[in-house]
C-alpha cells in the first residue's frame, strides 16, 4: 500500500475534529490499485483501472456507504470495543465492520 505523504496528517486532523464520535467511526482510505499498472499484462491494467475508478467514484458519492476495503483507521478504544480481528479470519474487515 502506498500513502499520499499527508495521509496521516489528514487522517489525524479527521480524528481530532471528531470529537465523540471518532471512537464509533472507521476512517477510509480511497483504494488505488494502480501504482504499478505500467508493469503488468494488459488485462490486469484494465482490470485495476476499472476497480480504481470504480473504488473513487464509491468513495466520493453522497449517497454511498462504502465498506472499508483492506486501508481503514480506527482509534485503539473501538478496536479494544470490538475485541480486536479474528486471526481465524482471512478478510478480517467482514468481522470487524
């Protein structure tokens, strides 16, 4: 996964801005599946441009509730809430979501 180099900072400033709320919240991460697209076989440069796109558009819509897909935050508090993930979970967000 790579960051935007102001992820964390953006992500911080959410956080402290939301007061109460931010230990019932997941923060999301917009999923961009291309940071090597140039590198692979063109089926999969297709494939991870729609996915990509698809992923921003769900993200940025007002009337979407995306699920958090493999790079979300949450605060240490919800996750102790939650008993932490299920090691005996592959796809971990299911469970914890």
């Amino acid at each position: 996964t790579f960051f935007h180099p102001n992820h964390f900072a953006c992500l911080t400033h959410h956080f402290i801005c939301d007061g109460d709320q931010r230990h019932h919240r997941f923060y999301l991460g917009v999923a961009n599946f291309m940071p090597n697209v140039m590198h692979v076989p063109s089926i999969c440069n297709a494939r991870y441009t729609v996915l990509s796109i698809g992923r921003m558009a769900e993200m940025g819509s007002p009337v979407s509730d995306p699920f958090p897909l493999a790079i979300y935050s949450i605060s240490l508090k919800l996750a102790m809430k939650a008993a932490y993930w299920d090691p005996s979970v592959i796809p971990e967000d299911w469970h914890m979501y």
